[in-house]
C-alpha cells in the first residue's frame, strides 16, 4: 500500500506553484505602449489617429509650447447623428480645463453632416499649445459629441507639455 508523507504532499503543493509562477512570467509581455487610449466611445470604431509630431510607439506625446498641433481621426460610427461638435479638454489632477478650437463644428472639419451608422468619417482639426501653458503632464481628452450630447468618439492622449 502507498501513503502519502507530509513531506512529498509540501514537495508537490511547491511544484505546482514553481509551474505557475513559471507559466506567468513566460507569457509575452507588451513592451510598447502607445499614448492613445479610447475613452467610453461605444459609438464608434476607431480606425486611424495621428497627432502631429507624436510618436506612437512612446506613452506621452511632446507638445511643444508656441506650436500648432493637428488631430486627424478616422472612424467607424456605430450611430447615426446629424450634428457633430467637438470638445477637448485638458485633464490636469482630474480636474478638466476646457482648449479652445478654432472650429468645434466636426461637420466642417470632414464629417460629412448628416451621417449614417456603418459610414467612415475622417476628422481633422488643431489647437494651440499657447506659449503660456506650463511645462506639465497632462492628459488631452478628444470628444466629438451627436446633437444629444452623446459621444460618437472619446480619445485621452497622453501629453506632456514642454
């Protein structure tokens, strides 16, 4: 007959945590992170964002103070919408501070106005980083809101100001 020592079952309960420590550590592992990441926008699918001079393979994007900075977006919306307005934001120790744009009309910035659930739209717009902004972190927050005030589109873009 077989029994089991004390020490044999310790010896196995060791093993099976040496496996699994092994199997965790061996999984792959995301080396790069891109400074994009899609805020709560269910109504859409996001196909293609660039940001002037922002490197997408780093986690911030540089802006430099006295530039223009250019956003070119293309999605997929899941909804139909008449209007298209954007809005962005600075979010600075989680409080939003409201950026100025030139035209926040998304319908004259490449949308085509009306527009229907399944079409591709491209937006395009800029906004300047004042000489005056202080040299901070900030995360920029890129909404384009329906005429319900629902966002089609909600992008963070991780920044530094320099």
């Amino acid at each position: 007959m077989y029994f089991r020592s004390p020490f044999r079952a310790l010896l196995l309960s060791n093993m099976n945590y040496l496996v699994l420590f092994a199997l965790v550590f061996s999984l792959p592992v995301k080396t790069s992170s891109s400074p994009y990441e899609l805020c709560e926008s269910p109504a859409s699918d996001i196909n293609y964002l660039n940001v002037t001079d922002c490197d997408d393979s780093r986690e911030v994007c540089i802006l430099k103070r006295g530039t223009q900075v250019t956003i070119q977006l293309s999605f997929n919306s899941q909804k139909d919408f008449k209007k298209l307005r954007a809005h962005v934001y600075g979010i600075i120790s989680g409080n939003l501070f409201p950026f100025s744009l030139k035209e926040s009309d998304a319908c004259k910035n490449g949308i085509p106005c009306p527009f229907t659930a399944g079409q591709t739209g491209t937006y395009i717009n800029q906004i300047d980083v004042k000489i005056y902004y202080p040299p901070i972190p900030v995360t920029v927050r890129w909404e384009l809101r329906d005429e319900n005030g629902d966002d089609i589109v909600c992008i963070d873009i991780n920044c530094e100001i320099d």
